[in-house]
C-alpha cells in the first residue's frame, strides 16, 4: 500500500518511516482494497512526555478511514493508531459482506 508520509516542523528518520510503512502494510491482511494512504507525524507543544501525534488517513473504494493517537514514543502513537484502523476495517468489511 501507498503512504504519504508527512512529518511536520521535523524530519523523520528513515527508520520511523519504515516502521510505520510495515505497521501500516499489515492492514492489508484484514482489508484486501485498501487504495492508498497519508500519514502526519507532529509534535505537540505541550509539556507533558506524550507530545508524538500520529495521524492516519485510509482510502478505500467509496469511504476513507482515519486514526489519530498521541504518546511518547511516535512507534507507541503508530502502534495504536494502525490498531485502531484495524478495528474499522474489520467493523466495515464484516458490516459489508
């Protein structure tokens, strides 16, 4: 699958990109016409330790899904962001078949 990675006010390393990218390609074992995707990386300004925001946007045929976690970490913040888009596409594909 296709992501758009955007990393916003930093850059991201290849390393972090290529995480996600396998995270993210995984999804395709629950939902096999997933079109393509984009993924925005941010830091947070706030003072706390949980300033990595993951944001994912999902385009399948005739709907886009969406995911957005923040954590410490910005794998912790992808982890469960794709977990999350996992249980949509679940829901979606069970909802439609």
């Amino acid at each position: 699958m296709k992501l758009q990675m955007h990393s916003i006010h930093f850059d991201a390393d290849q390393k972090l990109i290529n995480f996600i990218q396998k995270k993210a390609d995984k999804l395709d074992t629950f939902y096999d016409s997933i079109l393509d995707g984009e993924v925005f990386l941010r830091l947070d300004k706030n003072e706390k330790n949980q300033n990595k925001l993951v944001e994912i946007k999902l385009n399948v045929p005739g709907k886009q899904f969406f995911a957005k976690n923040q954590d410490d970490s910005f794998e912790a913040a992808a982890d469960e962001a794709v977990e999350g888009l996992r249980r949509q596409l679940e829901k979606y594909k069970e909802k439609n078949s």
